[in-house]
C-alpha cells in the first residue's frame, strides 16, 4: 500500500508542471483503488467555470435587447424621430411659415388644397405645405418632450436623494409632498400650472410638464436608495469612517440611478403626449408659425368634418412616436430587471 501511495505522489509531482492527472492516458487505472481516472485536465484549467466566462450586467442585458424584436422596433422608431427632427430644416421641402398655396384658396371654394407635387401631403388651410410643418414640428415636439423630462429627472433626484439619504423626518416630509402631488392626475395638474401663466409658451409647456413629472422619479429613486442604505458595500463604507456625502453619492447614487434612467424613457412618451395635450387645449405657444403636433392637431378640429387628413397626421405621429419611446421603456425594464428575464 505504501508503494502504491509513493508512486501516485510521484506521477502527480511528476506532471504537476503540465496536467493534475496522468499524462500517459486518459484512462489510467489507480493502483491503490482500482478505478479508472478521467482525462487529464490542465493545471491552467482547473477551477475555471465551464460554459464559458462570465459576462456583465449590461453586456447580458444587451443579448437580450437585440434578440427583442420589441426592442428593435421602438428603437428603429425612436432613431427615426430623432434624425428627422434634428435635420428637419433641411429635410423639409418647403418654408413651414410660407403661404404658398395661400392665392389658390382665395381663388376657389376649396379651402384646403389637396395632395399634388411638390406637396406630397397638401396644404393646410393658409396654403402652408403640410408635410413640412410635421417635419419641423417634430423638432418642437422633441424639445418640449426632452426638456420636460430633463426637469422632472432634476427635481425628482433632489426630493429622492434627500428622502433617500437622510430618512427619519426628512423622509416623511418629502414623501407626503410627493403623495399629495401623485393624488391629482397628472393632465389636470399640467393643465392649472400652465394655467397660472399670463402669456403662454413651450416654456411653460415644459415647466408645467415637469412638475408632473417631479414626484415619479422622486418615489422611484428614493426606493432604490432604500435598498441600497443596507447593502454590504455601504455598511462596509460606514464601518471604516467614510462621511455620509461621499457614500451617498459615490456609493448609492450610483447604483440606485439604472431604474431611473430606465423610467426616464417611458416618461419621455407621457411628456410628449402631454405636451401635445395641453399645446391641443391652446396652453402652447400660440404662434402657428412655429408648428408643433399638439398645435396642429388642435388647430385642425374646425375642418375636421370634411378634412380629417389635417387631424390624422399630427395625430399618428403622436402615437408612434410614444409607442417607440414605450416600446424601448419596457424592454429595458424587463432586460435589467432580474425578476423578469426569461
């Protein structure tokens, strides 16, 4: 039995350079035991997970967006909106303000000229060319609808970073002020904010939409910062003195920022039909000729009876626009939330 142990100890000194288990045969038999060994495994493979390495949160995130026919559907029509509203003034083929067609309708009984070339999608009814006032205003849609976010995003990181930070009190102040805000519908309390201005404008559109917005990232952030108050990592930081400043905001912000950034997508598709919205119940900028969906749409009601065009079109833009913006919001809630991946 001895001599059975010292020559196992030997092959295995023998091959430790180079394999954990008999290099001569994959299927040696064990002297001391009789059994049959497995192939050799090298020294450089040995406690390496099989199935490949391992990959990170957003890599894995990612395989799973692009495989998401979802995904790249509300992607696709989100990078279209984009690219035609930044290049808008040049992709439009026609002065959005000018009244080309204007002569022919004081000519004819006809107030809206139809479709014909050179306006693809014909006139309104001071003879502007349509499909160039929808190509400009998509750029004032997406400025009203970024903006309006970006606002909402701000106050809601100051109101969830105090609650989340701070606790006690702090907490149960900001919260209260945030229940009362999420009690009135948010339409309604859009509608008396832009009310209370004198003079109506997309600043005021924008303000008024992002006061709405305040208090859902308010309670969304303050939750992940909840979360994050008892993770190892910040107990760590408070177990070895670091000050509360650098450990909330090198700490927990960080991490508790990805559902936000995540709801800041779906937010973008409520602003833009809110702003649509208020810009429809004349709270926008009342100067048509700078276009703008809502305005359009809420313009065209007075000859929707007998020129439902003028309507549909603003109005389809709307929807698709925030379906492509809900579509991407969704698909990366699922994708980055561990309790729904598939």
């Amino acid at each position: 039995m001895n001599s059975a142990k010292k020559d196992r100890i030997d092959r295995l000194a023998a091959t430790s350079g180079g394999t954990v288990a008999h290099a001569a045969s994959a299927t040696d038999v064990d002297a001391a035991t009789g059994t049959t060994s497995a192939a050799p495994t090298t020294v450089a493979d040995a406690g390496r997970v099989s199935g490949g390495e391992g990959v990170s949160l957003l890599a894995s995130a990612w395989g799973r967006l692009r495989r998401n026919p979802l995904f790249l559907t509300g992607a696709a029509i989100t990078t279209a909106f984009v690219v035609l509203a930044l290049l808008s003034p040049w992709l439009a083929p026609h002065d959005p303000s000018a009244q080309l067609l204007y002569p022919e309708i004081r000519q004819q009984t006809n107030p809206i000229p139809a479709a014909r070339p050179g306006f693809p999608l014909g006139a309104d009814w001071f003879g502007r060319d349509l499909l160039s006032r929808l190509l400009v205003g998509s750029r004032q849609t997406l400025f009203v609808g970024v903006f309006a976010t970006l606002g909402g995003l701000l106050g809601g990181l100051v109101l969830g970073i105090l609650a989340g930070a701070f606790g006690g009190w702090v907490d149960a102040l900001v919260m209260r002020i945030v229940d009362v805000m999420l009690s009135i519908p948010s339409l309604l309390m859009a509608f008396s904010i832009a009310a209370i201005f004198a003079n109506p404008s997309q600043l005021t559109v924008i303000i008024a939409i992002a006061v709405v917005q305040i208090p859902v990232f308010a309670r969304l952030l303050r939750g992940s910062m909840m979360a994050q108050r008892h993770s190892d990592h910040v107990l760590a930081a408070r177990a070895l003195g670091v000050k509360k400043a650098p450990i909330v905001f090198r700490h927990m912000l960080p991490n508790a920022l990805g559902p936000v950034i995540v709801q800041a997508t779906l937010v973008l598709a409520v602003a833009i039909i809110d702003a649509a919205a208020l810009s429809f119940l004349g709270l926008g900028n009342p100067d048509d000729r700078i276009p703008e969906w809502g305005q359009m749409l809420g313009a065209s009601q007075q000859y929707l009876a007998g020129y439902p065009h003028l309507a549909f079109y603003p109005a389809a833009c709307i929807v698709v626009v925030a379906l492509g913006f809900t579509f991407m919001g969704e698909s990366l809630r699922e994708a980055l939330d561990p309790k729904t991946r598939r």
